[in-house]
C-alpha cells in the first residue's frame, strides 16, 4: 500500500465510540458465535443476528410449560393464547402505541403484513395508490392490487446523487390525487429508511399525506432495528415490520400495526380458520371476527411469537438509542474511508450510492468497487470473492428497483427504447439497457457490529482491488432473483 493509503484513524478514535462499549461486551459473550469462526457479519439490512439469551429463553419456555393451538379452550391453549397476547402489548408498549388506537397483527414477514393492506384496502377510480421509487417490492407489488381496482398508481421520483425524494415531489403527486368525490381516500407507500441506500425519508410526510386525504403505509423493517418510532408523535395507517431484522430471532413472524380506524375500513377478499366468527357451507355466509383477529389466518406461530416480546425487552434493555450511536460511527467512517480512497491513476475506488455522509441516512451503505480506469467491477466478483474472505453481507438491486434504476441512471426512456418484453433474464435485462453492472455492494451494520469488523472489511476492499488492474469480468454465476 502506497504512503497516500496509509490507514487513517480508526473507528475507535472517533468521539462517541467509547461510550457505546456495552456493545463490545455483548459481543464478547452474548453474541461470540460471530466471532467463532473468523468470518465477519455485514447484512443486518438482511437479517439481525439473535443473541445466546434469546436461544436460551425459547429453548427454557418450551421445555417449562404445555403450549397447544390457542384456538380452543384447553389448558395448553390458554397457555399459549395468554402469551400472544402478552406479546401484542409489548409490541404497542416498545413502539409507544396507544391500544386504543393501534391493533397488532402477527403476519408471516413484513411481505405479509403489506399484502394484507393491498389485498383489503378500498382502491378505486377516485382512491389512488401513490409510492415512492424507493420501496421494497413487497410494496411495489400492492401496485396490482390497485390497478386490478382500476385505482390510479403514481409513482414520486427520485432526486439527485442522493437518491432523496424531494418534498416538492411528494405534495405533486399528492396533489395529483386531489379529484373525485369528498371524503375520497387513497395510500400513500414509502419506507422510513430505503433497504438499498439507506437515506431515511422524513416521518414527516406521514402528516402530510393526511393532510392531502391519504392513509400512509410506512415500511419500518429497515428502520427499527438502530432507530426509534415513536407511535405517539408519528402516526401512520399502517406499519410493516420484520421482527428477525430487528433482533434476528424468530424469522417467520412479522407484524402490522394498524390504526384501528384504518383497519376497520379493510376489507378482505377472502376469509380463513381463525378470521371468523362463524360460517355456513350450505347457507353460503361468514361473519369475521371483529378484532385483529380477523387478518390472522390459520394458526399463529405460537411457539414463536412470544420470542418477539422476548426480543423487544432485550434491544430495550440494551437501548435503541445506544445501538443507533454505534452504527451511526461505524457508518460514518467507512463512508469516509470508501470515498477518500484512491488509485494511482486518482479515479476513486469506489462509488457510494446515497449520501455520501452519515447525516440523514442509516447503517446501511451501498457502493460498487471501480476499476483503475473507473470502470465498475462486477457485483458477483465482489460477493464471490467476499464470501471466499469470510465476509457476509448483500449484493444486487436488495428488491427495490427503483431506487437501483435511480442509482444506475436507468431512465424512462431508456426502458422504452429497448425491447424488455422480450428478456427472460437479468443478464438479458442489463444488455438490453447497455449497463455495465446490474447490481451494488451492500454492507450494513447493526446490533452487534463492531469496530473490528469495519476495518476488516475496509482491509479487505483495499487490498482486493486498489489499483488492480486485472480484475476480471465475466463470464460469472447467474445474478440472484432480485
């Protein structure tokens, strides 16, 4: 490594870190299965990791009492309903959410929890759908359900090397809406914080749909995890979260926090075991339950959900706030070491997407590593290669095209000019629009990261590609589903 690429200060020297230590501790013991193999964790925007304390607390639960489905009124059932519920409240208790305001309904994932909203909510002619480019797809999907509604979708852009959304942008659309008759309602869809840059989008504008007519969906599953939501300042319609992205354990529940107000105007396509209250075959009628109840199909996962208020009391008693400190530091100086950093012919090593700076944004950041000549090195390398050097973490488009083709400066019409109708795959998809790289690098911090594990990684870029001239390009695997 040349003189010019000598090491800056570390993570640790920055002010603040020394006061984030418990997180070195936790590490040491509760979370010393990161470090037993030597391998280094990077994809928290992926999946949180689950500390030993969560393992023990399931395994201890199970094996103390009798837990049977919880529709019934055995023993065993009781049991087991007594502990959803309980978990129900720590969920309005963690996020600050007046029961008599918001209901809690466990779902498969986060994927879950915005099917439910699209598949019952009141889309029509004079009820629009209004998004944001930056969205996972489990929220660009709900698009289908508005259209097969004949319900308008409106999409607001992105802005700038950032990939921001302007407010001017949002209100524009909004007002785009403002049509048909009085009362009219529509959804308004966007993230707290994007899954691919990690720029968080002001709370804010959930007010500012309101005041334009529009219920909000708000996407936390990046979000909660190193942020708080406080559900007494911050009122969205509706709130989508994936609890093993917030502490890593369970996978396979997620939940809906809805008003009720809002609830209570879904309206399902369908009802299943555990939504009614009673059904006829040969009469040909339901009548579904009156309470959240009613969106929870088949059995809960019992055996699971009180894992969530388990969890919840843990990243508590560890601190939200702490956490958020930390990844904050962690953010901020890779994001200064990977825009500093040059080759020898002065093109940079790498292009960040987002801010370039951790100021409004997450611990989430996404970039492509260059070429000397300031070519991008293909994404599948760098996964291939960073898996082979023990490091996790994410490559692709992360399921939110949008914010990929505001990235890529992929343009409207540039999607009309070729012929994408006829592309069976993503390799075809990115000849088609003449991209060199169809995906990024993600690496993101959360609960359990460390200082360590920053630099490692920024080692382990630098002495990988600066000034490599050789990289080679494909042929390489096929990309992933995106």
């Amino acid at each position: 490594m040349r003189p010019e690429h000598a090491p800056g200060p570390t993570p640790t020297a920055m002010p603040g870190y020394a006061e984030t230590a418990r997180i070195d501790e936790l590490r040491a013991t509760e979370y010393q299965h990161l470090d037993r193999h030597g391998q280094v964790y990077l994809d928290y925007a992926g999946a949180g990791v689950a500390a030993r304390a969560q393992v023990r607390a399931h395994h201890d639960r199970l094996l103390a009492d009798l837990y049977g489905n919880p529709h019934s009124e055995s023993p065993s059932s009781v049991a087991a309903g007594s502990l959803v519920e309980s978990a129900r409240q720590a969920v309005l208790d963690f996020f600050h959410a007046d029961p008599a305001e918001y209901a809690v309904v466990f779902t498969p994932n986060a994927s879950g929890a915005c099917r439910l909203v699209g598949e019952a909510y009141a889309f029509g002619r004079a009820a629009p759908f209004a998004l944001t480019w930056d969205n996972h797809n489990s929220v660009n999907g709900i698009r289908e359900y508005a259209r097969a509604a004949g319900a308008p979708v409106r999409y607001v852009p992105l802005s700038g090397p950032e990939l921001r959304v302007a407010e001017s942008d949002v209100v524009a659309v909004l007002d785009a809406g403002r049509w048909g008759r009085s009362g009219r309602r529509g959804l308004f869809a966007y993230p707290a914080q994007s899954n691919f840059s990690g720029v968080q989008h002001p709370l804010a504008w959930v007010e500012l749909a309101h005041r334009h007519g529009y219920d909000v969906l708000l996407d936390a599953a990046a979000f909660a995890a190193t942020n708080r939501l406080d559900l007494r300042a911050v009122r969205p319609d509706f709130v989508c979260l994936s609890w093993y992205k917030l502490f890593g354990y369970p996978t396979g529940v997620g939940a809906l926090l809805a008003r009720r107000e809002a609830l209570a105007r879904l309206r399902r396509p369908w009802f299943s075991g555990g939504t009614i209250r009673a059904v006829s075959v040969q009469g040909d009628w339901h009548r579904s339950m009156d309470d959240e109840s009613a969106f929870e199909d088949g059995t809960l996962n019992f055996l699971s959900i009180p894992d969530v208020e388990f969890g919840l009391r843990w990243l508590d008693s560890i601190g939200v706030d702490l956490v958020h400190t930390r990844v904050g530091l962690l953010t901020a100086w890779l994001l200064g070491r990977l825009t500093a950093a040059r080759h020898r012919t002065g093109q940079p090593l790498a292009r960040v997407y987002g801010p370039a700076t951790g100021a409004g944004r997450g611990a989430t950041v996404t970039f492509n590593v260059l070429r000397p000549d300031g070519t991008p090195v293909d994404e599948r390398l760098v996964a291939r290669e960073a898996a082979a050097a023990g490091f996790s973490l994410r490559t692709g488009c992360f399921c939110n095209p949008g914010a990929g083709e505001g990235a890529f400066g992929i343009t409207r019409q540039t999607l009309r000019r070729r012929l994408l109708a006829r592309v069976d795959t993503i390799d075809e998809y990115l000849d088609a629009l003449a991209l060199p790289t169809g995906g990024a690098v993600r690496v993101s911090f959360g609960l359990a990261s460390t200082a360590a594990d920053a630099e490692r990684f920024v080692a382990f870029v630098e002495s990988s590609y600066l000034d490599r001239d050789d990289v080679p390009g494909p042929p390489l695997p096929p990309r992933l589903r995106c």
